[in-house]
C-alpha cells in the first residue's frame, strides 16, 4: 500500500515536470507562470472528465437506440405470431367443421348402403322362391 502511494506520488512529479518542459518548450503555453501548473493539470484532467462522460452519453444513446429498434421488432413479431395463431385457430375450426360434414356424409351413406342392400336381399328371397 505504501508503495502505491510512493509511486503515485513519483507519477505526479513525473508529470509535473512534464509540464513544466512543455510549457518551456512551447512559446504559447510560456506565459502561464508555473504556479499555475497545479490548475493546468486539474483542466486538463476536467477535459478528459467532460470527454469521457461525452462518450459515456454518446454510447448511452447509442445502446438505448439499439434497445428500442430490438423491442420493437420483438414487437412487431409477437403480432405476427399472434396473427399466425388467429389464422390456424380458424384453419382448425374449419377442418374440424369438414370432419363432422364428412362424418355425417358417411353415415348417410352407410345407411343408403344398408337401405340398397336390404332391398336386394329382398329381391333375392323372393327369386328363390
């Protein structure tokens, strides 16, 4: 632990001197006095402070226009789901609608069978005698 504060504490220095130079080297940054450098670093660290939290929004927005697209094709699949199963809910009525029509197709013919058939046994029995 006191190791990291020691480094940190060289870090800084590192940096600071790294300022100074530059503020040095750099003909436009010259006229800051260098007891301004402490402010220097605190808008410097504000400026990447306000980029990162741009960023942050930026993605926000970016995620949350994801999300509203993704709901609303969930959405507009959930009503094509729900109009496929209306559709098959009516196929099935109308199937089951032809099954009894057929059911009772086969009984009337089963009954003209039986009506034909005792009719000719009636004919036979009476060629027979």
């Amino acid at each position: 632990m006191a190791s990291n504060s020691v480094k940190s504490e060289e870090n800084k220095s590192k940096r600071k001197k790294e300022l100074e130079n530059e503020v040095s080297e750099n003909p436009h940054l010259s006229y800051f006095p260098k007891t301004d450098l402490p402010f220097l670093e605190s808008s410097q660290s504000l400026h990447e402070t306000k980029s990162l939290e741009q960023v942050l929004d930026d993605a926000n927005r970016e995620i949350n226009d994801l999300l509203s697209k993704y709901a609303h094709i969930l959405s507009e699949r959930a009503a094509m789901d729900a109009s496929y199963v209306t559709e098959l809910e009516g196929i099935l009525k109308e199937a089951s609608s032809i099954e009894n029509h057929l059911k009772s197709k086969r009984g009337n013919l089963r009954h003209r069978f039986a009506a034909i058939t005792g009719s000719l046994q009636n004919e036979n029995n009476l060629a027979d005698k």
